[in-house]
C-alpha cells in the first residue's frame, strides 16, 4: 500500500479529478497550500507597494492506493495536471504501514481497494 501525494496547480485540479474518476482511482483528499519550488520569484506592486511573491497557491492530492494501483494513478495525475510550464508541481509516492476503513473494520489493501 502507498500513499501518493500530488501537489499541483489550482486551474488543473478539475481536469485531474475527472481524469483519476476515469481510471477508477476512488477516495482521496484535497487541501488548498501554498509553497514554492522551481519558479522564478514574481514582484507585484500591491497599493503602491512593491512586494516580493514567495509563495504560490498549489492543491495537495492525497490518495491512499494498493499497489497495483500505484502507477496508474501517477501517471493519470501526471498526464492531467501537466502544463509544460515550471510549476506544474510534484509526486511523491510514500509507504503505508496499515490502513484501516472505519466504516467497516477492513485492513490493508481491503480499505483502500475501490468499492464498486
């Protein structure tokens, strides 16, 4: 089981959903954050004040996944969420010891795997 974790830009959050809805990855969260990595820093003149732009609005994806589902997910919010431009944002792919559904009591790979 792994935890993927997605930071991408706000505007290509929709076509992401759709497109994870589409290879059947189901259950995730979303998380409105804010940071910076590869893009150049802006200066905007805010009341006649120039200000230096730090930080930029991002959306944190977070979907726990069973294994096989690893690379399809990747590649589907990959193939969504790219622009070409710095700032589309990054992937991580972390380990989960155990997961547990609530709901039910189930473990593992039975409280990630998709309901149908």
């Amino acid at each position: 089981m792994k935890m993927v974790v997605a930071i991408i830009r706000p505007e290509v959050l929709n076509g992401v959903l759709e497109a994870l809805f589409k290879a059947e990855v189901r259950g995730l969260s979303i998380s409105r954050v804010q940071g910076h990595g590869g893009e150049t820093e802006r200066v905007e003149t805010y009341r006649g004040i120039t200000v230096k732009m730090e930080l930029s609005e991002k959306v944190r994806l977070e979907i726990g996944v069973s294994d096989h589902f690893v690379e399809p997910t990747v590649q589907t919010i990959i193939r969504a969420a790219r622009t070409g431009e710095v700032g589309d944002g990054k992937i991580f792919v972390l380990p989960v010891e155990k997961v547990y559904r609530i709901r039910t009591g189930e473990e593992d790979t039975a409280a990630v795997t998709p309901v149908f």
